[in-house]
C-alpha cells in the first residue's frame, strides 16, 4: 500500500489527499508532525528515490529558516542531514508519497499521475 506522509493543516498536502481520493487512490495516511519518518526510513526512501537529499528539506519552513540551513546544509555530510531531518518531521518537505517503488517529495501533479494512478 502506498504510505502518504502530510502535515494536514498544510494546504499543499490538502490538495494532494484530495487528488488522491479524486482518482481512488488506496493509501495509508501518516500525520508527519504526529510521527515522524526515522533516520532509516529517510535513508531508505533517499536512496530509493534518486533524488537529492537537498530537495527532502522543507526549504520554505520557518525551523529550516531558523536554523539557517541554506547556509549551513553545504558544510554538513548525509548522515548529519538525514539525523537532522529525523530530529523534527517539520524540516522535511511535504507531502511524501511513498510506493513499492517510487517516492515522491512535494506535489506535483503530473508527477504523482506517472507514478500513483497506473
């Protein structure tokens, strides 16, 4: 089954549940704040979705802004970016889509259509 990891309050994450409900789209819903993905989930799921580990942080967020990533994300090595993103499920980009063998960061459309709705 696929895992759909939002934050529910985020209208981003509102669009994507609704999009997969309008297309009948079977998932299992996990509240990011409430249970946030593990050092080994995210490291799996990075490894799995071929994209940078750059783009699972939440840019936008204010703790991203807080903590001064833009400058600090550089200097730091994957393990220290995946234990930071595992410290606190706000740091990390919204929605996730996660299939047995695809993951999805962020909503696009056009993307989650390719991959969700075969």
């Amino acid at each position: 089954m696929i895992k759909f990891i939002c934050y529910p309050k985020c209208t981003t994450c509102q669009r994507a549940k609704k999009w997969l409900d309008d297309n009948g789209i079977e998932y299992e819903l996990r509240d990011i704040k409430l249970d946030n993905p593990t050092f080994s989930e995210l490291t799996e799921w990075y490894k799995a979705g071929a994209l940078p580990l750059k783009s699972f942080f939440n840019t936008s967020g204010l703790l991203y802004k807080s903590l001064d990533l833009k400058n600090r994300l550089p200097d730091m090595t994957e393990e220290e970016m995946l234990s930071l993103l595992a410290s606190d499920g706000m740091l990390v980009k919204r929605p996730l889509l996660i299939g047995s063998d695809f993951v999805l960061v962020g909503f696009k459309e056009d993307k989650w259509s390719q991959k969700a709705a075969k």
